[in-house]
C-alpha cells in the first residue's frame, strides 16, 4: 500500500500537469466549435425539459416539485456514469503516454477525473437556473450538499481506479459496466423519487447510486438526505480504498504492459 499511496500523493501534486492535460483533451473535443463544451449543456437542458414535461404528466406531479428533482438527478447521474465508464477506458485510451513515459499512473485517473469535473461545471447551470426559478433552494441544507458531494466523488475516485486496472487486464470489463450502469439508471431515483418506490425501499437501500443520489440532490431542494445513506457510503468508500490500494499497489508496475 505505500507504493499506492507514493504514486497518488505524487500525481497529486503533479496538479498543473493533469489538469492541463485534461482540459487540452475537453478543448480539442470542441475545437471549431462556436459553443463549444456548451453543447453538452443545450442538449441536457433539452432533455430535461422534454422529461419534465412527459415523465411528470405521467407521474401526476406539478412542474415546480418534477423538474428541480429531474434536473439535479440526471446532470449528477451524467457525471456518475462518465467517471465510471471513462474510468473503465482511461489507462487503455493513454497506452500510447503509458508504455513510452514513466509517469506516475493515478495522473491519468485524476486527468479523466478533472475532465469530468470540468463538464459538470458546465451542466450544473441548469441546475443553478432551475432552482432559482422555482425558488426550492435553501442556504440551510446547503452544507449537507457539500458534504455529500465530497463522499460521491471520493467513492468515484477509488471506483474508477479500480476499474480502470481491472478493465486494462481484462478488455471485456468497460462494456460490462456499460451495461451494467444503463440497467442501474432505471432501478435508481433519478427520473422518479425515492418516495415512489415504497413498496421496494429495499431495493434503494441496497443500491449504492440510490445513496448518491439522495446526499446530492436532497439537500439542494430543501430536504434533509436519510442518515443511512451518509452511513453507507462513507462505509463503502472504506472498504473500497482500502480494496483499491491493495490492487493498485500490486498492478501499478504491470500496467505498462498490459495497455
């Protein structure tokens, strides 16, 4: 574990390199393009619009309680399932810095991890708009949103590194967890609430993106997250640190020749 732990504090302080790398790779994405990384932003804003207005006939709820709901669920929800399935890609999509440059390998996690991040600052305009324009936000439960945010993103960091070394060995693995994640997203409360699925509370207890859904978007419309989900998922990041470490410690130095 202290050959783990050397290579993240060193990519760590290697900030301005991973960020610079990250935000190149975002830029040359959009390179000639007018709006630039704002399509992503265009087009979430449509589809949040368009399952607003569908999904909340459907579920017989008013605009004002549906689509801040909506809103913050699918921006966090994309930027989930990016760093995961990115995740998966990212020492296979950096072969070429990996097997001819000794840098350390966490560098290329925290590139795809800052390119996301950069994305949802992007997309989390829509979420500043709509909860000013329906007035649900409250300053009160705000810290309760910081706090959750940071336990989502540490369970990422890890998740991510780990499917990155086990997609890197096995090259099935990215699609897999495609797969899986398209299956999650409609077990999850993101296009509905919590609430909704009482008969199966179960299911949303037992199911770790339901916990990272509720600490993020509760608190932003005024509502107080389950204290098991906090619970949950400080647990789970834990067990998969100290999981990750172990695996990363023992497969960093193979990478180079298995991408």
């Amino acid at each position: 574990m202290k050959e783990s732990l050397k290579d993240i504090s060193a990519s760590i302080k290697a900030w301005h390199l991973w960020t610079t790398l990250g935000w190149l790779e975002l830029r040359q994405r959009y390179k000639r393009s007018i709006v630039g990384p704002f399509w992503i932003t265009l087009s979430m804003a449509v589809l949040i619009i368009a399952l607003g207005v569908i999904y909340g006939e459907l579920f017989k709820l008013e605009v004002k309680e549906y689509l801040p709901m909506l809103a913050i669920g699918l921006v966090f929800w994309n930027f989930i399932s990016g760093v995961i399935n990115e995740g998966c890609v990212t020492f296979i999509s950096s072969a070429s810095f990996i097997s001819q440059l000794p840098t350390k390998k966490f560098i290329y996690i925290m590139q795809m991890l800052w390119r996301n991040f950069m994305m949802l600052c992007h997309n989390i305009v829509i979420v500043i708009i709509v909860l000013l324009l329906f007035n649900v936000f409250t300053i009160k439960t705000f810290p309760f949103f910081i706090v959750g945010f940071a336990i989502v993103l540490a369970n990422l960091i890890w998740i991510a590194t780990l499917f990155a070394i086990i997609s890197v060995r096995f090259r099935d693995f990215p699609q897999m967890v495609m797969s899986f994640m398209q299956v999650v997203f409609y077990i999850t409360p993101i296009l509905f609430s919590g609430t909704m699925l009482a008969k199966y509370s179960l299911l949303l207890k037992l199911n770790p993106f339901a916990w990272f859904i509720e600490i993020i978007r509760s608190p932003l419309v005024g509502k107080f997250p389950a204290a098991y989900c906090y619970y949950n998922s400080i647990i789970l990041f834990v067990v998969g640190v100290l999981v990750t470490l172990f695996v990363f410690g023992k497969c960093k130095d193979r990478i180079a020749y298995w991408v």
